[in-house]
C-alpha cells in the first residue's frame, strides 16, 4: 500500500454525492490509498480509495474527517467549480469595442 497526499481549490461553496449540504470554498487536501500490484514485471499500483479532508466548523472547530469519495465525483466537483468562476467572471456587461483613434 502507499498514499498519497495532495492539495485541490475550490473557488466556490461545492457539494459531494453522498453528503448533505455545501462544503465552504478553500483548500481541501485529499488523500488517494492504492495498492501494488502484484505478478507484473513492472511496478504498477490501482487506487483503492480517495478521501477529501474537511475540517469541522462549530462545535466540530478542530476536528478533520476523511470523506470518503471516488476520483470522479472529484473530478466533477472541480469542473463545476470551474464552471462557476468562469460564468461569475464572465457575467458582467460586455464593454464596447475600443474606438480606434487614427
């Protein structure tokens, strides 16, 4: 078994399939277990788990859990959020073209 560890953005309050309620926007560190495997003649391993750290906010102020979570539903997560920051920085009025002075 090895781990990994690495960290995501979110711009944007996010929800997980799963979970009840929105997940504030920040930085997540997730967590990816896999496993060798074994009788190759080279070094290979498959992902055995994906974990999102979330930290607790009220009366869980300090406390982190593990939730559970595959490397799809994360994906996706992340490509609405990017989504959604597209569209927020996109949603103004467009402005007129720059007059040519010449």
């Amino acid at each position: 078994m090895r781990s990994t560890r690495s960290t995501v953005t979110f711009s944007n309050p996010f929800t997980l399939p799963g979970y009840l309620g929105d997940l504030p926007a920040g930085d997540y560190e997730v967590l990816v277990e896999e496993e060798l495997l074994q009788g190759l003649s080279f070094e290979a391993y498959r992902r055995t788990a994906t974990y999102l750290t979330v930290s607790g906010t009220g009366a869980r102020a300090g406390r982190s859990e593990f939730r559970a979570t595959t490397e799809g539903d994360l994906k996706e997560a992340l490509r609405r959020d990017a989504d959604t920051s597209e569209a927020n920085n996109h949603g103004g009025a467009a402005l007129p073209p720059q007059e040519d002075g010449t």
